[in-house]
C-alpha cells in the first residue's frame, strides 16, 4: 500500500459539550433522553465555516471520544442477540452524530 495511506492526521477544530461526565451517565439510544442538550464550541480560526449554518435544520458532527479505551471490531447493537462485524473506528475513537441546530451563538 502507497505509504501515504499508512495514517490519517486529524486535528480537533472545536469541542463537543454535554451535560454528561462520565461514560456511565450516557443512555445507550439518545432516544431515551431526547430532551438533553449538548453544544458544540469551535476554535475561533474556524468560526468563519458557520457561514449561512442557520440556514439548515442539522448538522452531521464527526467527533473523538477522547476518553474512550478500547477499539471494537465487532459489537452486540442493543436489543439484538448477536454479535456483528463493524468499521473499528465508529464504535472505537470515531463517530458521527446528526445534531438539530437550535441556535448559533459567535461570543
């Protein structure tokens, strides 16, 4: 393999903030707590790429569990009896989130 694909180099632009501290706390399906709220903050040098973001219902958020130990290769989605292969880094370190834009605040 062409040895510029032997790594990707991903640098944060922001952070995600959520009422939840520890790992314990978060609900397995968002859905059996839809009512919480969580926030993204950006760094002020991409804060220019929310340009017209109002005008659009959601966004797709790619984040980094930064506190998360293990990678799956492989998992049990809820409710179902049986384990099934994945792409190891969305239930490792990477993962996407739709998230509804209620507001956009530039401090």
């Amino acid at each position: 393999m062409d040895k510029n694909y032997d790594q990707i180099v991903m640098h944060p632009i922001g952070v995600i903030h959520s009422p939840y501290k520890e790992s314990k706390d978060i609900p397995i399906q968002g859905i059996f707590k839809s009512n919480v709220e969580a926030w993204a903050e950006l760094k002020d040098e991409y804060v220019k790429g929310l340009k017209d973001l109002d005008k659009f219902s959601h966004a797709i958020i790619i984040y980094y569990f930064h506190k998360s130990q293990i990678e799956r290769i492989e998992g049990k989605p809820f409710l179902e009896q049986d384990k099934h292969g994945k792409t190891s880094f969305l239930d490792g370190w990477i993962s996407t989130l739709k998230m509804e834009i209620l507001q956009i605040k530039l401090l």
